[in-house]
C-alpha cells in the first residue's frame, strides 16, 4: 500500500461519495452472507438492486478472482485476470474497491492506497456489520455452561473480536491442535449472521487436550475455565499482536509478551513488604489475568464495609447499610495486611527475621478487568457457595486502587481521590458471568453487552433481551471490564 496519499481520490470525492462508499461497504464488503447481501441492497439504493442477485465479474461470470468492484459505476470486475483494469481504462474510473478485505486501489498509482476519509468510513461500516451479528447461542455438550459462558465473554471483548475478525493469527502450530485457530473460527462462525445455535465441539475437545484437569463431562468452574483457555491462547498465539507495528517491541505488561491475550488480559499486581522495625519495604510486581475477591460471609474475616459511616456512593454504587459493593471488595483487597508473629519474613535492611504488613495495589491495570468474587468455598471442614449480594457499577474507576494512590489508604481507612482527567483508570462492564443453584447441582449462564445500553442473557442455546436492571440484580460470579478510552460504540 501507497504511504503517500493519493490525488486521484479528490476527483472522486464529490456529491454524495461518503454515501455511495457506505452502500458498497455495508452491501458488498462487510455482509457475511448472500442473504444480508441481498436483504440490505433490495432495502438500499435501486441502481443496486440486480447486482444483489449475482456478485460476480461483469465480463467472465467468475466470483473468486479477487473480485473487485468499481467506484464510479455498477461495475464487478476480476483482478487476476485484469478485468477490472480493462474497465478502468476505458472508462477512465480509476478506483476499485476489493469486496474481499475493503482496500482501495488506485489504476494510476497502481497500488492500494490510504485515504483517511476512507478509511474511517470503512472501519465505521465494519464495526456496524458486527455489531448487527455476534447473538449466537451455544449448544450445550453435556454440563458445558461453563464454557459456554466465558466463550461468550470472550467473543464480545472489543479488541479481541477485532482481532479474530481482522483474520491477524498467523499459526507455527498444526491447526488441528492451534486452539487461536479454533477461536479464530469461532469469531468467524459467531459473526457470520447465522442464527442457529453453534456446537463447539472442536474448542471443547481442543480445550480437553490442552488442559487436561478440565477434561471430561463433569460440571468443571468457569473461572478455572477462563484461566485454562487464557493460557492456553496464551502459548498458542506468541508473535500474534494487536496492531502490526507492535511486532518486535519491548512488550509494556508485566507478562513481557506482545501476544494478543497478554497485550489485553494481562495488569501488574504490586505487592509490598514493610518491615515494622526499619520501615524498609520491599517491593515486587507480578503479572496477572484476574482479580479474585474474598466476599462478607466466607471463614475469612472480612474488613468493615463502610469505614466512616454506613451510607454513600462510591464508583456509582449505591451503600445502604449492611449491603456490600464491588468497591468495598476492592478496598479489603488492597488494604495493609498484619503477616503477624508466625508469618515472620527476612528483611532486607535489619537482615534478621521480622513483623511485617503487606499491601497489594494496581501498578498497571490491563485493557480489560476481570474480577472474580469467590463464590465457592473448599476447606478441609467446608465446601459451600456464598451467596452474599455484591452490588457492582456499570462504570468503574479503578484510579483509588492503583499503586500511585497508595497514599490515600492509611491503615486500611479509605480516601477517594479524585481526577477527573485520568480517563486511563476508567473502565465500562460489558459481561457478567452467573453460577446459579449449589456447588454439587448449579448452571451458568452470562449477560453481554451488544450496544452501549443493550444487554443480552446468554443461556446455553438461548439468546434473550435483558434489562441493565437485569444485569446489576444478579448475583455475580465473574465481572468483566473494558478500559472506556480504548471501547467504540
């Protein structure tokens, strides 16, 4: 592709050029199927109407020879056999579009070419058509909610289906074992347009022989699931980035790689150690894929709720007395711990054996957040799930948790600091995961966000419109978020 921008595209920038781009994107480009096609040009403009019954090449009637079509006019024609070109010189229409993969050709500069007006108007239809698609429901294969769930998670996570979508995986694996390749065709399948519930029974036994802790048809935990398929994506897809520049850089995350999974799932987690004698802290910082939440009603103590009184709103969620917040889950997760007399650790200033507090923070929180509120419980006396109510915020500012606000939490007390201009720590929910029932008898099933307001219960096979109220009344198993400056409507 051209660097350079192109002049011939300024004699095609006239009239109603930003419209008629639109209709070739949305009808010939970024439809799935030769039903949307033809539904979405029958509803459009009339001079489209007869291309909608055959996309084929004008002069040979071949469909698969990179089949490009014509700016100016209602004209398909091949590019390997230089049809289109023959039509461009002749009537002197020198801008095709490839209904492949959207880029524009120039007949003069002979090259694809960057336009900025263009390519915004691409990547807007793009990002509708998807928009449009994505409502599948999943057959389940026999106690599979738990995959289910998270794969839905998953396949509505904005980079990450921006990425399968993109067609970016380049595979050093055999396929038939690549679990990115079967994610990759999973995103292929969930975006097509179908409607009818899809059988993911590939992912399933790709996931089986890759983590086998998770094989078999027992009811298995969608958290451990999460983790398992993370990893697993993890070591498949090294090499395989967000943008293409990022190839070669000295990865930012504290997992120190630039594969896909790592670039959006993976924070660094602080953790420092006070010695109680010289004051001297120690310091290190671990990468992580999620945050897992100690709940009010578990054998561990948990810390007052509302420190200061019994009532407020933090993080939009509403206090009432005696209930229990996403944020006040945060706030125990973060506080200074006492490690106590039986938990002495070797400081590095006194060199001896001393009392010591710890204290967890965000050093750098990833693109997106999962939060896991453990729900289940397993001791050597005690195996049950707590079904403590937490309220969690449709918007979330994660900035009082972060490493550099460490100051603002004095002995586990709470002080919210505000800045209004770090937009960097703010993050919106798009999925939440639900375990209903009992720890031996119970099912899973998600909620997803399609549009900013639209929310969908995902279960199993069942795909059904849910209310926001839906969503904030149920109960929480895994709390998924996106950085807001990194989502697009």
């Amino acid at each position: 592709m051209s660097p350079a921008g192109c002049s011939h595209v300024n004699g095609y920038k006239v009239d109603n050029w930003k419209q008629n781009l639109r209709v070739i994107y949305q009808c010939f480009v970024w439809s799935s199927t030769a039903e949307t096609r033809r539904r979405k040009v029958l509803q459009g403009d009339a001079g489209w109407t007869e291309l909608a019954k055959s996309c084929i090449c004008h002069m040979c009637g071949a469909h698969l020879n990179r089949l490009h079509s014509c700016l100016y006019c209602v004209f398909f024609g091949c590019f390997s056999k230089k049809h289109i070109h023959e039509h461009a010189k002749s009537k002197r229409h020198n801008l095709a579009i490839d209904l492949l993969y959207g880029g524009i050709y120039c007949f003069v500069c002979q090259d694809y070419i960057y336009d900025k007006d263009m390519e915004q108007i691409a990547k807007e239809e793009q990002r509708k058509a998807w928009k449009l698609q994505g409502l599948r429901g999943l057959i389940n294969l026999g106690n599979t909610c738990f995959m289910n769930c998270i794969v839905q998670a998953l396949t509505h996570t904005p980079l990450l289906r921006d990425f399968f979508l993109s067609d970016r995986h380049k595979c050093e694996m055999q396929s038939n074992s690549c679990l990115v390749c079967e994610m990759s065709q999973l995103f292929q399948e969930f975006y097509s347009g179908h409607r009818s519930p899809h059988i993911p029974f590939r992912l399933l036994h790709l996931v089986w022989t890759h983590a086998r802790h998770l094989a078999g048809y027992e009811q298995q935990d969608a958290h451990e699931f999460l983790i398992a398929a993370l990893d697993v994506l993890h070591r498949h897809c090294k090499g395989d980035t967000l943008r293409d520049n990022d190839n070669g850089k000295k990865a930012s995350n504290p997992n120190h790689c630039n594969c896909i999974i790592d670039q959006i799932f993976t924070g660094g987690l602080q953790s420092d150690v006070t010695c109680q004698v010289c004051h001297g802290v120690s310091t290190t910082i671990d990468p992580f894929w999620d945050i897992s939440l100690d709940l009010p009603g578990s054998s561990t103590p948990f810390w007052p709720l509302s420190p200061g009184g019994d009532s407020g709103t933090v993080n939009g969620e509403s206090h009432l007395s005696g209930s229990t917040t996403l944020t006040d889950c945060l706030r125990r997760f973060t506080r200074p711990e006492h490690l106590g007399s039986s938990a002495k650790i070797k400081c590095g200033s006194c060199h001896s054996y001393q009392e010591s507090t710890k204290q967890l923070t965000m050093k750098k929180l990833p693109i997106v957040a999962c939060f896991h509120l453990k729900r289940f419980e397993h001791s050597a006396k005690l195996r049950r799930k707590i079904t403590t109510y937490v309220s969690f915020p449709l918007e979330l500012d994660m900035t009082p948790f972060m490493a550099s606000s460490k100051e603002s939490r004095m002995n586990g007390q709470y002080q919210q600091t505000v800045d209004v201009l770090n937009n960097d720590n703010k993050y919106s929910l798009f999925a939440v995961v639900n375990h209903q029932g009992t720890l031996e008898s119970g099912h899973y099933t998600s909620f997803i966000r399609q549009h900013k307001d639209q929310w969908f219960k995902c279960d199993d096979a069942i795909i059904t419109k849910a209310s926001i109220k839906d969503v904030l009344d149920s109960e929480g198993y895994l709390l998924f978020y996106h950085k807001q400056f990194l989502e697009y409507e």
